[in-house]
C-alpha cells in the first residue's frame, strides 16, 4: 500500500536521522516511507505482525499495544520529530499525541470525518471526526501549517479532515511543500 498523499507532501519536514511515531502502523506503509529517509521509527499497533516485511531493518522499534482497553500509554515521556496517524481515531490519545510532538516536530493526522457515513466505513460517530475537532485538539500547543476538512475522492470518495501541525516557537515559519 502507498503511502497518503498528506503525509508525502510534509515528509520532507521531517529531518534524516528524526524519530517518526507510525501510530496504528498497520502494514507500516508510513513506517517504511519514514525509513527509506532516514529516520528512526517507532511503528505502533495492537497486532504487529502487518509490519514483518520491515523486520530487520535499521531504525525500526515495534511496539505492539492496545490503546483502547484502558492500559497506560505505553510511550510516556517519549517525543518525536514527527507523530503521523492515518485512518485511527481514539480521542482520548489525542491530548496524548500533541504532546508526543517534539520542539520542531509535526504532527501528521488524517483521518475520515463526520459525513463519511454516506460513503460508507466508517459510519460509527465514534471513528468520524467532527468539524473542526483536529484544529481544536492542537489548539494552543502545535503551530497549524496546514488544514483541511472536506470529500476526497481517491482512493475511494470519503470525508476526511486532515492537519499538519508544529511545534515551534512564533518565528518558525516551515516551508510549504508542494
């Protein structure tokens, strides 16, 4: 599987040698993306058996952990030049997952929205984002490079709501991939 267009655009942000969070890693798509850079990664996820094409290869650490039954985050303290989700939503990491973000880091979240219900899975207000929810998650503590919320139509037609944001002092201006 390829990797999300929103997450290729902003990968060159992430210096060679960053510590990248893949969280819900799934078949590591993201994981082997961040690798090929350059970066150390952390993939993450209940069942890490979808990430054995990776095995072996440098600057790799799995973590397997269910993050929805009521366990203690299992990355306490720890921070990254990038924390990238894609296609998960739990909200009760979101606070969690701002503050895995490093000085200088991104966050890179993209996930489907309220409306995707229309489109078909997920339909369970629980998994769908609502309107504005990333940009109030990081409200205060991430600088927004980019945003948006609305219907894609590749891979498949979705609502999805996705951001870019840092963690950065008021001077920092990142440059805009294409």
């Amino acid at each position: 599987m390829t990797p999300s267009p929103w997450v290729l655009r902003f990968a060159p942000l992430v210096p060679p040698g960053g510590a990248v969070l893949d969280l819900a890693a799934g078949g590591g798509r993201h994981a082997r993306l961040f690798l090929d850079r350059g970066c150390r990664v952390l993939a993450l996820d209940r069942d890490v058996s979808g990430l054995a094409g990776l095995a072996g290869r440098p600057g790799l650490e799995t973590v397997a952990a269910d993050l929805e039954d009521g366990s203690l985050w299992p990355l306490a303290g720890r921070r990254f030049d990038a924390v990238v989700v894609t296609n998960y939503l739990h909200r009760p990491l979101l606070p969690l997952l701002v503050a895995a973000v490093a000085p200088g880091g991104l966050l890179l979240y993209e996930t489907f929205g309220r409306g995707n219900e229309r489109f078909g899975r997920p339909a369970n207000p629980d998994f769908l984002l609502e309107p504005g929810e990333l940009l109030a998650a990081v409200a205060g503590a991430l600088r927004v490079v980019a945003y948006e919320c609305g219907r894609i139509e590749e891979p498949r037609s979705a609502i999805v709501q996705r951001i870019c944001a840092m963690r950065a002092a008021p001077d920092v201006v990142p440059p805009l991939p294409p």
